[in-house]
C-alpha cells in the first residue's frame, strides 16, 4: 500500500481565471476580419452554437479561428479594431479588399487589415501591380473598378463568369463590354 497524508500538503490552486473582459471572445468575421473581439456583439447564430464560435480566451479564439495569423489576432484590443483605438499609419500601398467583395484593390490609407501590414508582402506598389498579383484573372475589371485607367492587354473575356474572391466561394461577376 501507498503511504497517505493526513492533511493535503499544500493549499488546492485556484481555479483557471476569465479573461478580464465580461464577454467571450469570438472571431470578427462581420467587421474588420482581423482576428477576436470580445464586445459582446457576436451574432445572433454564434450563441446557437457557442461552443463552435465563443471562447473564453482570446489566445484559443486566435489559435482556433486565425492561426495564420495569429499575432496580428493577439495585438487586438478586446473591443476589436477600429473600436479600441488600433488605427494604423497609411503605408501608401495597395491592398486586395477582399472584405467589400469588390474585386479590386484599394489604396492603404490605414485601413488595410492588420495581417497584411506586419511585412508578409500582401502590400505592392501600384494597384495595377496589386491588381496582378490578387486578381489575375480579371486585372482591367480590378483596375476600372479601383479608379484606373484600366486599358491594359491582360482583359478577361468578355461574357465569362469570374470568381470575385477566392475567399468568397459561389460569388462571380460577368464581364461585360460595352
């Protein structure tokens, strides 16, 4: 047999403490898309399956939800960006915005999401350049649509489906030429 102590020898631990915001985290998929807020807003369809999209952490909700980038995920405040005060200086470069489905890219005046701007070369000079490089498929719709000039050599055909985003599934436009 095993020897028993009489009295526990030390004191239990406590118990695993809540992040120190009232509300769980979930990923912000309806707002800026850069990682877990914790502002209590989640959607409606989040509560009906909780334990799919709330966390009671911050790093499980990043580590779950935006592991790819999970640092950015991590610097948020918990009100979420743009709501806590995490504006960022304009880089002067061109970003895909694949959160306005737009098939374009826009000029980083701020805005751009978090994950992009941390040196991971989402980022390029020009949105022609820009527009190359996410949306080769169809450059000079990417261009016109983001206030170029659009005459460039590289045009989808026209009449043809093109997906919007590859982070859209089941979205296309047609081109259209007039």
């Amino acid at each position: 047999t095993s020897p028993t102590t009489a009295t526990p020898s030390t004191s239990p631990t406590p118990a695993p403490t809540r992040s120190p915001t009232p509300f769980d985290w979930y990923p912000d998929w309806e707002g800026a898309n850069e990682g877990c807020i914790a502002d209590g807003n989640h959607p409606s369809y989040m509560e009906i399956s909780s334990s799919s999209y709330l966390y009671p952490e911050q790093s499980t909700c990043c580590s779950q939800r935006y592991n790819w980038i999970f640092s950015a995920c991590m610097s948020l405040s918990g009100s979420g960006a743009g709501g806590g005060g995490d504006t960022r200086a304009p880089t002067g470069l061109y970003f895909p915005d694949w959160s306005a489905q737009s098939g374009t890219c826009e000029l980083d005046e701020g805005n751009a999401p978090a994950y992009m701007t941390a040196g991971s070369g989402w980022l390029e000079d020009t949105l022609e350049d820009c527009c190359e490089t996410y949306f080769s498929w169809a450059v000079s719709t990417c261009i016109a649509i983001g206030g170029g000039t659009g005459d460039d050599t590289t045009s989808p055909a026209a009449g043809l489906w093109y997906p919007v985003s590859i982070l859209v599934p089941f979205q296309c436009i047609i081109v259209v030429t007039i």
